[in-house]
DNA sequence: CCCTGCTATGTAACCGGTTACAGAAACCGG
DNA sequence: CCGGTTTCTGTAACCGGTTACATAGCAGGG
C-alpha cells in the first residue's frame, strides 16, 4: 500500500499536523523539522493522497466539460481551448460525451458531483437540467447553445454574418437561395436562417428551407439525391460544413458543376473545406473554449457579478464554391 | 450547505449506516425504512458526495488520458473512442494535453493521483516518467507509442502498410522516392520509414528522407520551398496528411502538378485527405482508444495476466494523388 | 526577573461517506 | 416453549488529508 501522512509523521517523529503544514508552506516550519519531513517522504516515496485532499478542502480542484460528440473538428476545437486555459488554472477536466444518449442528464448529474463547475456545449442536455443543477448551486457555464437564463453563456456569433453570407450570394447573382439544415436541431441553426432570410429580404431574393436527416456528410449526400434535377436553387448554403461537402461530393456525380451550376456555401470552417475550396464562416472556436473556462474561474472564484452573456464574431471566408471570380485557388 | 448523510439520517430518524445501504442496495433495508429514507433523501435534496465515497471506497472511477494535443483530427478521435468505452464502463474521463510542455511529467503525475489509471499517446512524456507510475502501481496503458516494458500497449500497423505503400508507388512506375518527416519525432515516423524502405529495395527503388521543422501543413509547405525544381523525386511520401496537403497546396502555386509530375502520399486519412483526393493510410482510431480502454479496465479489475501488446491493422487508401488512373474522383 | 508576544508544534475535530461487527427482533421447526 | 437462523439496524472505526485551537519554548522590553 501506499504511504499516507500518519505513516511519513512517523517516521519523521512529527505529528501529522507538521507534515500537512510542511506539505503545503514550508516556510511555516522550522529548517529542521522540514528536512526531516522532506527525508522520511521521500523515503515512503510519499505524495499526498488528492482525494483526502479534496474531501478536506471541499473542492475539487476539477471541471468538466460536456459536449454531443467530439467526432467533427468543432468540438474537439472547444474542449482544447477550454483545457488549454484551465490547466494554466490548476484544474483538471473532466470530460463527457453525450451522444444524444437519453440517459446524458442524470450522466451530466453524476458529473457535476465530481467538478467544482461545468461547462455545458451545444445540444447535449435539456435547459430544465441546467436550471436545477443551478438551483443546486453548481457553476455553470453554456457555450454555443442559447443562453438559459442566470447563466453565464459564450456564443459565436450568427445572425449577422449570416445576412453578409446572404448579400454576397445575391452579389454572385444567386435568385434563390435554399437552405440545408434543420432549424429545430439547434439555436444556433436557427439563427443562421434567420440572418440569412433578413439579409435575403433586403436583397430582395428568395429563401427555402431543406431539413436533413443529420448534420453530417451523410445528410449532404441523401439531400443531393432528393434535389429535383429540372428545378435547382441559385444557391444552397448548409448549415455547417459536413453537410456541403456532402453535398457537393453528391452533387459532383450527378454532373453538377459548383459554382458554374450552382454555388454552395457550408459555416465552420473546417480543415476539409479549405481543400474543397467551400465558402464558409469562421468562428473562434479555440477562443470559444477558452473563454468558457475563463468564466468559469470567475464564477467560482466568486468574481463574478451578473450574468454574462458574450458573443465572439465571427467571419465570412469566400472560396470559389461561390465565387467563380476566385477561380480553382483560394 | 448540501445536505450530508447525517442529515438524512436524521431526518430519517436511522443511523447514517442504514442511510448508506439504502442509497446503494435498497433490497437490503426493510421497505419502509427504505421509504422513509427515500423520503428524507428526496426532501432534503441529498445527493451522496463523490468525495466521501470515493476516499471511503479507496477508488477514483475516473480514468486519465494523456495526449500531445487535440488540435489535429487525430488524437481527438482515439480520445473519443477512449471516452465512449470508459463511460460505458461508469469511469469518467480526466483528459491532459501537454502541447509539448516541460512540465508534463508533473502534469501527468499529478493527474495520475486522480484517477485509477492512466493512457498515455503519442509522444507525451518520456519512458522514464512511466515507469516510475508503473512502480508505484498505477495502472498504464499507452498507444500510439513504442512499448514500454510491463505496460499494456496498442498501437497501429505501420511497416507493413508502409512496405505496401513502397511497392503501390513503385508500381505506379515511381523510381525515386522521398520520405517527409523527422523519424526522431516518433516511432510511428520511424516505423514507417523503416517498412517504407524495405518495400522500396525489394522492388529496387531508392529512399531518401527529409526531415521537417513540424508535422503540419506549415511544415509540408516549408519543405515543398525547399526542393528543387529542376531534381523533384517520383514521389513524396509524407509522415501524415497534414504534411502532405501542406506540400501539394504549395507545390501547385509553383505549377506542379500532381500526379502527373510528382505523387504524393499522406498518413492517417483524415477528412480533408478525402477531399484533396489524397492517397493516404486509414487507421482505426477509435477502436484504439476504445481498446486502451478495455485494456486499462482489464488492468484495473486485476483482470490481465502478462502485459498485452495489441496491435492493430490499417489500410492502404489509393486515391488520386498517386495513381493518375484514378482520375479526378476516389 | 517577570511579563508579553511570537514561533513552532501537537491534539483533536472535522470533511462525507463505507463497512466490519454486534445486537435485537422476528421467524422457524422440533 | 425453546434454541437456532435469518433479517434488519446501529455503533464505531476507518479512508487520508486540513486546520482551529492550545501549548511549550524562547527572545525581548521594561
């Protein structure tokens, strides 16, 4: 077994009090004393025991994270700009998947008795867990989700480079713009529609919506085969990049030429869709994580006052699947 | 304050004993004590510390896992695969990414106090620092890396899939072939070179190496201003994906065209080989971080006899970039 | 020389659970 | 009606630390 503070007291002929202290400050022990300690731990190979620690300090020196899924490059993203920031704090994270499992809030639960806080990302766990585990006094903050309300949210933002995102396709000419995605699914779906139909209107040009079946590559592809080939839009931008790629692979083989046929835009900006040469929109993602371990310090360090609510720009990168002008480079 | 056994027990009107066996195995408790106890419980809003349980039970139920970063689509797919078995076993999941830091050794020994086991990828720490955790008995497993004695261990195929990747170019009529990558960096590099080479001599072609500042794409593109254009090999096999769309981008703004003047070969199949039409090597992440998984549970229940060393097969993906025949789709 | 104040240390009470052991109550067959 | 089980519950000793409080020793000032 492995040496606790009582056997290392021991050794060194101190009580165990000494050895805490001579552990944690070593300035508040005398020389002597110290090195006798110093020995007999390293003697034991001694390292205090976190758990004892943690139960006595009543913390946990740990956060956790929690996110659908960490297969796409976007979440994945957030959780290293989020470690990044609390381990320079001295936490640990803890991490947790959902997977759209139905049994992701008592898992979410279960987690927030292991960390001194949370950081809940995207479409994992309804807001009715978030407000009790709120009530319960655990900190908490959301990221690109809605904001729920006294909760500390981190978000990109949407709606406004949506509308640009609208004003460069009329700019490319596009008439009809049909949208790829399914607003129920998430908020920040919903809000990318809505900046595309309020930039659209101001263009004067149209808007259809398209649901999918999933946001992936898959959903891209199922979604080119239900296409009419006879009555194609100007211009479908997709809800994220997954699903123009998807798209565009299907579209290819059905002899559609993007962007002579048709222009295609995706948002995210993942790696892939550097290499497709997809339009698309940038977000912060590192920044995302980042700031959401930050809040979390805040609050739990008791820095915080009201609520906050913050929302990270983001850009409109222009490739030439809606820009034939930009040619085959980017 | 939330609300302690002791509470409950009183509330309850039994001893914190009875409290404790209620919340773990009701069908020991009478029914009505049960009742009152869940009574009390429910009232109070009782939620049995994780702390106190875990020092009691002398176990953490959370596993570690170490890696270099996230930020490549690599390591975040075996942590995925990881995080999918651990939680399904009732483990959490603490993550640690040491971007190459100093201090990692520390980092990943402090970690290692929080849970009941470790895994280690990739080129983390050094052997050292793992054998000393294995001395002081804690449970280890490590992959993407090169075995270390009496530690579990998973990993990809490498040389054989290299060896195939040599005879696929020599096959494609490539006679001189260049390696991009720092074999130092990792074993994994080295492996592939090793079998790289050996299927090269065996069909009587030549390997030269190239080291590379990094294993991006900064570091592909580096490279491709580095060779010279009048001496280009047949053929470019780089250490990863990320390398070799770094060089193909920056080879084409210098009007090389591959395939045609130059193949070219990544490692990993990540996304955005696919859409680069990349030939490339698929490995199975996920069921890697899925097997350490199983592994280091194995370990941990006292299941495993004599350290195990899984390896796992990988696949020679053919697409374009190195097979002209191919045209322009996989 | 005594009193005061400071430093270094020990004692013991936590933190919030689990569980070995023992005793009480209820139930059983003979 | 009695001894032996079985079932349920309580007592108390852990798990391995932290820390409030008490105390002893010692230096310094009056």
């Amino acid at each position: 077994m492995t040496a606790t503070i009582r056997d290392v007291a021991r050794r060194a002929g101190v009580s165990i009090a000494t050895v805490s202290r001579a552990m944690r400050d070593p300035s508040i022990v005398s020389a002597q004393t110290l090195h006798r300690v110093q020995e007999a731990a390293s003697d034991l190979d001694y390292t205090p025991s976190q758990l004892g620690r943690q139960l006595a300090e009543r913390r946990h020196a740990a956060n956790g994270i929690v996110f659908p899924d960490l297969s796409g490059p976007y979440y994945a993203e957030v959780v290293l700009g989020y470690e990044a920031v609390a381990s320079e704090l001295g936490r640990a994270v803890l991490i947790l998947a959902t997977h759209g499992r139905p049994a992701a809030a008592e898992m979410v639960t279960r987690l927030a008795g292991r960390c001194d806080g949370l950081v809940v990302l995207g479409p994992t766990v309804s807001d009715t867990v978030l407000l009790g585990l709120a009530a319960r006094g655990v900190p908490l903050v959301t990221a690109a989700r809605p904001p729920v309300a006294g909760v500390d949210s981190v978000s990109a933002e949407n709606a406004g480079t949506a509308r640009a995102l609208a004003t460069h396709l009329a700019d490319q000419g596009a008439r009809t713009v049909l949208f790829l995605g399914d607003p129920a699914l998430s908020s920040d779906v919903q809000e990318r529609l809505a900046g595309l139909e309020a930039g659209a209107d101001a263009a004067g040009i149209g808007v259809r919506v398209l649901p999918v079946s999933s946001m992936d590559e898959e959903g891209g592809a199922r979604a080119a085969e239900g296409l009419a080939s006879g009555d194609l839009p100007d211009a479908i931008a997709c809800a994220n990049d997954e699903l123009a790629l998807g798209l565009m692979t299907a579209l290819r083989t059905r002899g559609v030429v993007v962007p002579r046929d048709l222009l295609v835009t995706g948002w995210d900006d993942i790696m892939a869709a550097r290499y497709a040469e997809l339009t698309t929109v940038r977000q912060p993602l590192h920044d995302l994580g980042a700031t959401a371990a930050r809040f979390l310090d805040d609050f739990i360090a008791g820095r915080r006052s009201e609520p906050r609510h913050e929302v990270l720009p983001t850009e409109l990168i222009v490739r030439s699947s809606s820009s034939p002008a930009k040619g085959d480079n980017q």
